[in-house]
C-alpha cells in the first residue's frame, strides 16, 4: 500500500455491507481503505455463497403473480415478527431499551422495501426471477409472526449477482485510485483519540490464495495501523463461532443449545470485530438474539469446515421430533416458523430432527440454499432451469446428489426398511416403526377431501392458491404412504448456523451508539454485526429475504452519512 493514500474512510470487513459503504462513498469521490482479513477471492463474504433472495413489497412481480401487497400488511408481518418489547423509555438515552433504534430501523427499512429499494438495486443492473417464493409463512395469528404473502425475490444470478453490481463499480473506483483493499489484514483494535474512532491496528498475516470459503492460515507475519477520519465496521455476524454463539444461546426462549452444530457460513465468519468495538465504547444489543435452521444437512461434498446447507423446504414433509412425535402445528410445518419449530425440536433434549417424505414431494418441494447448490440460476441459465425444475422429471441435480450421497438422507421401496435405516443414523432413540406409521395413515386420511382439519394438510392447499407454489414448489396433496409417489425418503435434520440478528447498536446513520447513548464519533456500522440495522431490525425473527437487504440498506445508511458529513 502506498503512503501516499490517505483514505477518509476504513472499511473493516469486505463483505456486501462493507461493498455497499465503499460503492456510496466512492460514488460522492471519497477515499475509502477496504481492509479484510481474507484475500481477493472472498469478496462479497456470505452474500456470494446466499440464494440471493430479496424481500419486496408491492412489487411488479408479486403483481403479475396475482399477489396483493402493501406497505401496511408488510409492516403488521414486521412487528409481529420482530415482537420488539425492550423498548426502554422511550428516549434516545441511556434508558432507551435496546430496542429503541431496531425499531425505528424496521420501519425505515420496511418503507424502502415498499419503495425505493427495488429501483436501487435494478439501477446497478439486478433482475429477480419472476416466481416469488413465499418463506416463513407464519405462526396461524394475522399479528403474529410470519410473511402474510409471498414476498421472497430470487435474484436471476444469486448471490453473486448481488456482489456484482456493487463490487463492479467498487473496482472501477479502486482502478481510479479512489479505493484500495489491504487484503490478510487482520484488525486486532480500533484506534481512539479521545472518544472518537481515529484508525484500525492489527495484524498482517501470512499470504494465503485459497480459494473462496476455505479456512485461511492465522500466522501472523507483520502489524499494521491505518488511520482516517471515520472507520465502517461491516464484519459480520457470529456464524461460524460456535463457542460464542452457545454462550448467547436464549435458553429460556427456545430450549438448550444445541450439542451438534453444523455452520452454514465459512470459517472467517467469527464475530471478532464485536467484541472489538465494544472494548472501542459501542454498545452490542439483543445478543441472545440470532438467525439458526433447523433444516441443515451435512455437505456431502464440503469447502468449509462443517459445511452444512439448508434445506428451502415446501409444506408437504411430515415433520418429526427425535423420539418419533410429529411437530405440532404451524410451526410443524416446515418453511412456516423456524423459532416456533426450533423450540418443539429442542424441547426434546436433542438437537435434530426428522423430514419423512416421499418422490413426488422432494421432486416439487426441495430447494437447497447457496449460489452452488443452484446451478441454473445462478448462471442465468434459462433451458437448466426449465429442464431441472419445471418440465424435467426428478428433484433438480444437486437435490438428487444429496438424495444419493448425503449422510442424512436415508430412502427406502417401504416403511419398516425407512425406519430401520433412520435408527441406524440416529444420535438419539430409536424411533417405533408403529408409532411412525401411525402417524402417517393419521395424516394420510386427511387428503380425500379438499377440506381437512389437519393444519399440515390446509397449509398444502393453502400454499397451492400462490402461482409460484402450485408450478413448482408446493405438491398436491396425496398420501405419503402411496406406492405410486415412492421411494419413501427421510432426512435427519439439525441446527445449522446461520445470522446474528443482534450486535452493534447504531442509529439510522449507521453511527454506532454507546451505552450513554451519545454517537461514538467517527465509528459506524453495517451489516450483519450491527443485527442488519440498529442492533437489532428483526427482533426475535425474520421474514427471509432480509438478510441481503438489510446489509444493502445500512450499508448504504453509512455511505450516504459520511459521504454528506466528512
């Protein structure tokens, strides 16, 4: 790095956030050190390996799928979702309660999903899908938790899509000499002269060219210490530090940590800049707040240690807890209340549980999360997709590989050869081959009619109405003991990591706020380590298609704030 840059802003972390930052402040002719612990190839962090999607509201393509949307129903899901109730007294200071600021970021963020925020991504050149999936269905109250209609917008590319169009002009601007990167360098503190953040102090370490997503080395070889008039710390969440997250697990909300985690982000997602801006006087909010799957499933074929993936599930899987009992409810059917499904799991003193399904549902149903496990969309790849998931027959091809390779799949012509092959990877007790069928003829009887009284079976034909869902993500009901819909399938399903929905408390500058609740002068914050926003702007939950955006919103909250003050 040459002496001669002086940047005026720091980025720590390269990552969508911090890309997003870095875009805005070039864009108004600032100079910005991106510096990242990782090398080139990880530019862009989680959002490369994400689907990609995008939560909008009211937007064309809801529109055309015959979808009504509306700010006012989409704020109701919000706060029903979210629950915020550390709301304090109201004020700015130091009795604010910790979700002051999250709060008044939902409503923000909210607003520009209705309007504004589609036009700023497709200005960079972003293109969603037309189908408009429909995640997190809800909780059965119309106040409570969960998406009202869908609203989850894949983006035709994925997460590396959305890099793109910010890291694009990101590199224009390194080619201007407005923007460089110290890549392999580590930041250990955040330098202060008096209250304010003046610079970043670590270490250099060793050159390292893996390929993306893979455990770099931590030799340390050099220290550093960079100074400017404002630092952005857009690091990301606690993903991949288990330790860390068991020690803020919400025990009392949700049941016991889990024992057996599998991480659905890579090894650098380590939650070490948190800690390091609060010893810098931030203050870190709603730590017991954080994003887990209950659908992961070990990586047949892993770049990072313990790799899991998710599974995007549709409604139809009957659903079982450790010891053979159906999950009840509407958090028993999968994809509609992750938090509610997660305390039924947990409640069982283990920490997985059981999809039971069939053919014809993983063919329809089974998505898989991350930019790889979609070939098609992610390389634009029109006669892929129409082969794979619409008019070819089978589940697409990377469903298929874990049907066949994947160490928690289990398929089987009938039901004692599943459920002997179920007890044979269990880490619990051994399941009852009576009390599993049971179950399923209870289940089964229900679809003769287009009526039912069971919740599973109405959320099918529910889920059947939305365009998207009846072509190509919702089965028709049939029964799942029908030889004709065979093979019988079963996944072991466990917890996987995934978002910290709490961290840096920020006001809706992106400044970080400490505990006095004065601005910390020339510290801010973005992303994933500030819970997406103000510490916090999911509350208990999320609605999906949040996680993204959140990082474009306050991303560009920062940007557009130190462009207008430095």
């Amino acid at each position: 790095m040459s002496d001669a840059f002086e940047p005026e802003v720091i980025v720590v972390g390269a990552g969508l956030a911090g890309l997003v930052a870095t875009h805005e402040l070039a864009k108004a002719g600032k100079r910005v050190l991106v510096v990242d612990q990782e090398n080139r190839n990880n530019l862009g962090g989680q959002a490369f390996w994400s689907l990609g999607g995008l939560f909008f509201v009211d937007s064309p393509e809801q529109r055309r799928m015959g979808i009504a949307d509306s700010l006012e129903l989409a704020l109701q899901d919000w706060h029903g979702s979210a629950q915020f109730d550390r709301l304090g007294d109201g004020t700015a200071g130091p009795g604010r309660g910790e979700d002051h600021w999250p709060q008044q970021w939902a409503e923000a963020y909210v607003a520009w999903a209705s309007e504004g925020k589609r036009d700023y991504v497709r200005d960079l050149g972003l293109k969603s899908l037309t189908f408009v999936g429909w995640a997190e269905r809800g909780d059965g109250r119309a106040e409570g938790h969960g998406n009202s209609v869908p609203r989850f917008h894949i983006t035709w590319g994925t997460g590396p899509e959305v890099v793109r169009i910010f890291l694009e002009p990101v590199l224009a601007a390194e080619e201007a000499g407005l923007v460089r990167f110290a890549f392999r360098h580590q930041v250990d503190d955040l330098v202060l002269d008096g209250d304010a953040v003046v610079g970043v102090r670590g270490s250099v370490l060793a050159r390292d060219d893996s390929p993306r997503g893979i455990r770099s080395s931590r030799e340390v070889v050099d220290a550093f210490e960079l100074r400017a008039r404002a630092v952005v710390v857009s690091s990301g969440g606690i993903g991949h530090n288990f330790e860390l997250m068991r020690r803020n697990w919400p025990v009392d909300r949700v049941g016991p940590a889990p024992e057996n985690m599998i991480a659905g982000v890579p090894a650098h997602v380590d939650g070490r800049m948190l800690a390091i801006s609060e010893a810098a006087g931030a203050s870190l909010v709603n730590k017991d707040r954080m994003w887990a799957y209950v659908e992961g499933v070990h990586n047949w074929d892993p770049i990072w240690p313990d790799h899991a993936i998710r599974i995007l599930p549709g409604p139809s899987s009957m659903w079982f807890d450790a010891n053979g009992k159906r999950l009840e409810g509407l958090s028993g059917v999968p994809g509609s209340d992750s938090i509610g499904s997660m305390t039924q799991i947990l409640a069982t003193g283990h920490d997985y549980s059981w999809f039971v399904l069939d053919q014809t549902i993983i063919e329809k149903e089974f998505a898989l999360s991350g930019s790889e496990q979609n070939p098609d969309w992610t390389a634009k790849d029109v006669r892929l997709m129409l082969k794979d998931r619409i008019l070819g027959k089978g589940a697409t091809g990377p469903v298929e590989r874990f049907k066949r390779y994947g160490e928690d799949f289990v398929v089987a012509d009938d039901l004692p050869a599943l459920v002997d092959g179920m007890n044979e990877i269990t880490r619990g007790p051994k399941l009852v081959l009576e009390e599993i069928e049971r179950q399923i003829v209870a289940r089964d009887r229900q679809v003769d009619n287009p009526f039912t009284k069971d919740v599973q079976v109405m959320a099918i034909h529910n889920g059947r109405k939305d365009r998207t869902g009846k072509l190509m993500r919702v089965a028709k009901p049939h029964k799942i003991l029908d030889p004709e819909h065979g093979p019988l399938i079963a996944v072991r399903c466990n917890i996987l990591s995934r978002k910290t929905l709490g961290g840096i408390e920020t006001n809706l500058d992106s400044q970080a706020v400490a505990a006095s609740g004065e601005v910390i002068p020339g510290l801010y914050a973005a992303g994933e380590v500030a819970g997406f926003g103000g510490g916090g702007v999911h509350g208990y939950n999320a609605l999906e298609g949040t996680f993204l955006g959140g990082c474009i919103f306050s991303g560009r909250a920062a940007g557009l704030a130190l462009a207008r003050d430095l």
